[in-house]
C-alpha cells in the first residue's frame, strides 16, 4: 500500500512544529477554524439563495406586524382585527400570552411575506435581465426605454451582492434559431469561398436544416431546459479536456506585470508581496466578498468561473482529462519552486492568519539556501529537478507516465501535495531585458520550469518582474485577469514597499502565529524514469523554440485617436489585421474573435467570425488606391458597423459557432452523421484574435495620467491555433498606446510575427490616415520588443 511504504520511508519533516504540544489548544483551534468556515458558508448560502431580497427586509416586515397587532389606535384597527383573527387558527396552550400569540404569528406572516417578496424579485430580475436592448445602444444616447429599464433593474436588485448572488437571477443562454444559424454561417463564408462552393454550401445547409438538423435541434432545446448551460459542460469537456494536445503553448495562456515599471528588483521581495495579495483575492473568493463584475454600473454578469481560480489542478488521463478542485480545508499551502526544486509553504498560521510580506520574505530566503546546499551536496538529481517538463508532453503520454511512475510511495505523496496547492511560485532564473523575452519566459519558460497542470503559476524574474501562467479548461482569461489586475493595482496605489523596494511592515495591530518552515518535495527517479524526464525536456524545448512571439507596444497613439473616427476601438484593430493579413498573404482567412457570453447563467465565450464580406470590400476598397477617401471611409465605417453587430450578437447568444458546435457534439452522440457539419466544425482558424480586458475593477486611477503611462500592463496573449496562421492579442490600456501579442511558428516558414506585426501597425496607420489629414501625421512612434 502507498501509505504504509510513505510510513516507513524516511519523512520530510521541518522544525517549528507545534502540534501535539497542547492538546486543548489544538482542539480550540481546529474547533475555531470549523465554526468560522461554517459561518461564512452559512451566512453566502442564506445570503445568496434570498438575494435580491435581504434578511432584513424579513425583519422589518415582522416588526411592523407586530406593531399592528399590538397598536390600539383606530387607524389601524381593521388591519389589526384582521391580523388576530389569523392568529386564533394557530394552535397553542391555552393561557398563552397575548403578545407571544402576536410574536409567533408576525413571525409566519413575516417569513411567509419575505419567501413570497424573494421569488417574486428573482423572477421579475430574470425578466428584467433577459433585456438586450441596452446592448445595441450607445452608452450616451441610450432610448427612454433603456433608461427605464435600466431604473426598474436597479429598484429590483438587491444592495451589496456577494460574489454568487446574482447567479439564480442570470438568464440560460437561449439556444438560437436553427434557420438563423445557417444563414448567418453562409453570409460568414462568402469571402472565404469561391461561387461554386457557396452554391454546394446552400444546398448543404438546406438539407441538413430539413432532415437531422431539426431532430438535433430539438434536442438542444431539451437539454437546454435541465441544465445551467446547453453549452458550458460540453465546451469544457470536448474542446479542453478531451485534447491530446499538450498544454503549454497550445492551451494555456500568459499574463504580464506593469510594462515599464517594476515596485521593487528584489525577486523575493516581489514574490512575498505578490503572493500575499493573491491570498487576500483568494479570500475573497472563498468568503465570497468579491463584489460580483457589472456592465454599466446596473448589468450582472456571470461569476461562476471565479470557484476554481486557485487550488484546481488538470489531471491527465489517457483519453480524457479531469479537473479536480480542492477544498479550502485541504488547500492550505502553496508550492515554491527554486531550480527545479518544489517546496511546500503553509499558507497560513497557527491564528489562521496569511503569513504576512515579510514573512513569506523569510520563508523565501530560507528556500533558496536549502535549495542551494542541496543542489551542492547533489541531494537532488537533475532529471528530478525538470520534472515539471513532463507536463508539457501530450496529454496521453504524460497520463501513462504519471500513472506508472508517480502513482505510489513517496511520489505519490509529493505530487499530491504539488497537486493540492492553492497556486505554484516560479522564481526563476532570467532576468528579460523586453518584452517579448518576458512572453517567452511565461508561455514555456525554459520547458521545465512550469507545471502546466496547475491552475495558476506566478512566475517571479531575478530583476523583480512577473507575470502568469493559466491552466484555461477551468475558466477564461478575463476572470484570472480580474485577479490579476487586483494585485498588480494594489502594488500600485498602496503603499506595501519600503523606499529601497523592501517589504512594508504590516500594521501594529498584526501580530503573526506560529508557523512551520517550509517542507522539501524530493522525488524519487530511477534511470528509467529519468530518462523519460529526458525525452519530455527535448520535447518541451523543441515546441518552445519553434514558438515566435513578439510582444510591440504601439506608443505612437491608442485608442484616443480611434475614438476620434467615431467607430469602435476593437472593431478598427480587427479591420486593420485583416487589412494586414492581405497584404501579408494576398487573400483572406478565417478568423476567429473572442467573445464573452457572461451575460448568461455559466456563459463561458463566443466567437465573432471577423472576416465579413463588408471587411474584404474595404480592405480591397484601400488596396486598389483607386477610390476617393471618401468612399473608402464610408466603407470602413459599413464594416466596422457590422464588425460591431456581430460582436455584440456574440454577447447576447445570438452567435453561430457554439450553437454549431453543440450540433456537431449532439450529432455525434445521438449516432447520426452530417458531412455538412464535419466540413464546417473542421474549416482552421487561421487566425486567432483576442481583445484583453482592461480596468475591471472599480475605483481605480485613470490610466491616461501621465504618472500611470508606464505602470499599465501589456496583457497577456496565447500561441496560434493554427500551424500556418497567427496568434494576435492586443490590449488597449489607454489613449496614447496598443499592446500587441503576435504567435506564430519558425517550423512554418512562411509566417513571420515580427513581419506580420509590422503589416498591423502599417495598416493602422493607413486607416488613421484617411480620418486625419497627411499633413498632421505624427513621426512613426511605434518600439518593438
């Protein structure tokens, strides 16, 4: 058994340890932390499953009916007689006092009136929010229509909502016209196809929408009646879990600190505070104090994604993976790796307090010497040190492995521990001098220094920079980015480092318990096993070097100017890639935007097929050089118009692809075969484009300030989809600047992300050029990294 060979094994086991001395202090202690957890479970399911209504309403409405029944004025004498007479059918021993008759009956009428109100509420919000008219209207000139609405939303809604309240009044995604889908998926295709195909292509559809496509379709509405999502739980299953594809690069995704500006160049200065405010977010989570995420300060959105933020680990499997999450009970420490070597720290102390900066600072130093005399004394090998470069391996091979090898004994017992952790602390090695070498650095890293499995690795640089690395089956880039963003915002306007970049102290008032050192995870290779670690390093570093990513900042003017063209920001950015990518490769691709679909109950993303017909026609429109600018203006305004309407179809679950998708996956397991639908699910994206999200938390400085220009973040991006096409992300943090993300692949030969970068930022120019006069063009701006 794997607990008996542990047992006789020799244990890792570190000074400073504390239980067992004190029996009695264990038991208050243990009992202590129970009774909190309880209470703050208690306290979000009652406060969650009554939202929008309050527990104080019910108090209210008791007291008032006790003071009718106990008020002896004339006024009131008809709703008090009223109320008595209700009280003579309760029941009680006789010689029962007048007013405990008064008190138990207010009590029913109170909780009876508060049930009835709480329903009532949550019924008329789904209504209310079930509304998508605000989408379509401009935010300045919305329709009185709107505006009332937008009243009766919040006259309806609760006050201070925890993280889940608003969950039980999301609207489920609708499922969408069959009939729509279809047109609305042939009109995508036009550019893409020639006329012979968009003749088979009708023909196609026609038949499948009259034959298995209905019988698919109501199917669809079936289960869109008994689950939260008719999407979500196939998404996460057959898009994510079911991949064979390994996960660096291919899946999971990266994040960045502030661009320019670091708070301190102390690496475990950085890592002590930033692991500290991870905490305190996670925190949040868990007592659900998170203020949910609204648009236009009145609109909910969904937060379900937020549960498995930390703590979440992506199992492999041979065909199909799990994700596991893990109690705050049982996650309570945090794994810091140190040249290959992992290390367990509890996360909080004897008081059930977070260790504080400094302490972690500490804990830190104590790390990096272990680590340093184990590495000398050749304690630990170095095929144990790469360990982390068997999760980059394809998915089934990387199952096999950690089945046979790391499945018993004491390896077993370290991964679980690796595994059970809250999140994974890189402090790495490099120091990158751009940004560009910092993406690199983040998406595979040297190929044996991330452990892609888990939910979150936060990687700290020797010169005090550092970003993320995201698992993302279990949620989508803007909720990491929410967590993100509020621990890079508090290092920015709070004050937790020293004049020198040293920890702040805590307050006075912070006293911090009793802790233990951190605890050694030295894992156990033998020859064979180590040279599958080998095979896995080899395998890491090729898809590593064969990834070309350029990160650019586009300083010479942001979404300021665009503004001023009176289109949307993302809509001009999406217009000039595709004007980019014909002018790279001469024809057009199939192109894929993210969007969000939050709007609805475990709504996780849609997709925007940004390559339209109204698109092309400007872009050939601008190419040619033959028509006034007026007419080329008028034409990019057509299709930033429609880019605009697709975007915001996509957010109200009137997109295509995941209805198409869940199409495809019904007629898969219902045991029909569509060739129609295998040629559409299998088209490539050829290109992968992405909007980060900026400035979800509220309360924060405007990033157009000129103290914050070098403070805003880059973002983060993801490799191609596609081995011929391009990854694009791009943030737009504020007026004066664009990050740009561009992944491609050397092996392709034909793609180049710093040529292709350079084909966006000449196409923005062009476009700007035709809304500004030649004559005020500023001097090219743009640094590339």
């Amino acid at each position: 058994m794997a607990e008996a060979r542990v047992a006789v094994s020799e244990l890792n086991v570190t000074g400073n340890l504390e239980e067992g001395r004190n029996s009695w202090k264990d038991m208050y202690s243990a009992l202590r932390k129970s009774s909190i957890r309880s209470y703050y479970k208690t306290r979000n399911s009652i406060r969650n499953g009554t939202w929008p209504t309050s527990t104080n309403n019910l108090t209210v409405v008791i007291g008032i009916v006790l003071a009718l029944f106990l008020n002896d004025s004339e006024a009131t004498s008809t709703v008090s007689q009223f109320l008595w007479s209700i009280a003579d059918y309760i029941t009680l021993p006789q010689g029962t006092p007048k007013w405990i008759r008064a008190v138990i009956t207010s009590g029913g009428i109170g909780v009876s009136f508060f049930l009835v109100l709480m329903k009532v509420r949550q019924y008329i919000l789904r209504i209310l929010l079930a509304y998508r008219g605000w989408l379509y209207e401009n935010l300045k000139s919305q329709s009185w229509k709107t505006l009332s609405w937008g009243i009766c939303v919040r006259m309806v809604s609760g006050y201070q909502p925890s993280l889940y309240s608003c969950q039980r009044s999301l609207p489920r995604l609708p499922v969408p016209n069959l009939h729509s889908t279809m047109e609305k998926l042939l009109e995508s295709l036009k550019p893409l196809t020639s006329n012979s195909e968009q003749v088979e292509l009708r023909e196609e559809a026609d038949k499948f929408e009259k034959g298995v496509g209905n019988k698919l379709q109501r199917f669809l509405y079936l289960k869109s009646w008994w689950v939260p999502n008719y999407v979500t739980d196939w998404w996460e299953k057959y898009v994510y879990l079911t991949s064979r594809t390994p996960l660096a690069i291919n899946s999971n995704y990266y994040g960045m600190d502030q661009s320019y500006w670091s708070p301190t160049k102390d690496q475990t200065v950085r890592a002590a505070t930033t692991i500290y405010h991870l905490l305190k977010f996670k925190r949040l989570i868990d007592r659900e104090e998170l203020q949910p995420l609204v648009l236009r300060h009145t609109i909910p959105i969904c937060m379900a994604q937020y549960e498995r933020l930390f703590s979440t680990i992506r199992i492999p499997k041979e065909e199909l993976d799990e994700l596991y999450h893990f109690d705050s009970i049982e996650s309570r420490h945090i794994i810091i790796q140190y040249k290959g070597i992992y290390y367990s720290v509890d996360a909080y102390d004897s008081k059930n307090q977070f260790l504080s900066p400094a302490t972690f600072q500490s804990q830190i130093h104590w790390i990096i010497k272990d680590a340093e005399e184990a590495i000398a004394n050749e304690i630990i090998s170095e095929s144990a040190r790469n360990m982390p470069a068997l999760t980059a391996l394809p998915r089934n091979e990387w199952a096999e492995i950690r089945k046979q090898y790391l499945g018993v004994g004491k390896n077993k017992h370290f991964l679980s521990t690796l595994e059970s952790a809250i999140f994974v602390a890189i402090l790495s090695e490099a120091s990158p001098k751009t940004l560009s070498e910092k993406g690199k650095q983040l998406i595979h890293s040297n190929g044996k220094t991330i452990w892609f499995d888990k939910s979150l690795n936060v990687i700290f640089f020797k010169n005090g920079e550092c970003g993320l690395n995201a698992e993302h089956s279990l949620a989508d880039a803007p909720a990491m980015g929410h967590c993100w963003e509020y621990c890079m915002t508090k290092e920015i306007i709070e004050k937790w480092y020293t004049d020198d970049g040293q920890c702040m102290p805590l307050s006075k008032t912070f006293h911090q318990g009793k802790y233990r050192l951190p605890s050694r995870l030295t894992w156990e290779v033998n020859s064979e096993f180590g040279a599958k670690i080998e095979y896995a390093v080899q395998f890491a570093q090729k898809n590593a070097n064969d990834l070309d990513l350029e990160i650019y900042d586009h300083k010479k003017w942001g979404k300021g100017i665009i503004k001023k063209c009176k289109v949307s920001p993302d809509a001009f950015v999406q217009i000039a890639i595709q004007l980019a990518y014909y002018r790279e490769t001469g024809c057009f691709a199939q192109t894929y935007e993210a969007s969000m679909t939050r709007l609805y109950l475990c709504g996780r993303t849609e997709t925007v097929r940004s390559c339209t017909q109204e698109v092309t026609e400007f872009v050939r429109c601008i190419q040619e050089n033959k028509h006034s600018k007026e007419e080329m203006i008028r034409l990019f305004q057509v299709a930033a118009v429609k880019h605009q309407e697709l975007y915001r179809d996509s957010m109200n679950g009137k997109g295509i692809d995941r209805h198409l998708f869940a199409l495809y996956i019904s007629c898969k397991g219902l045991g029909y075969k569509s060739e129609f639908l295998e040629k559409i699910i299998m088209r490539p994206w050829t290109l992968s484009t992405s909007q980060q999200p900026q400035q979800q938390l509220q309360h924060v400085p405007d990033s157009n300030l000129p103290l914050f220009q070098d403070k805003v973040s880059p973002g983060g991006g993801f490799g191609p989809v596609s081995d011929d096409g391009y990854g694009v992300s791009y943030m737009l943090p504020s007026d004066h600047k664009i990050f740009f993300h561009v992944a491609s692949k050397h092996s392709n030969g034909k793609t180049s992300s710093d040529r292709f970068m350079s084909r966006i930022f000449e196409s923005l120019d062009d476009i700007r050029n035709l809304f500004i006069s030649a004559s005020s063009t500023d001097q090219n701006g743009v640094s590339g990294h």
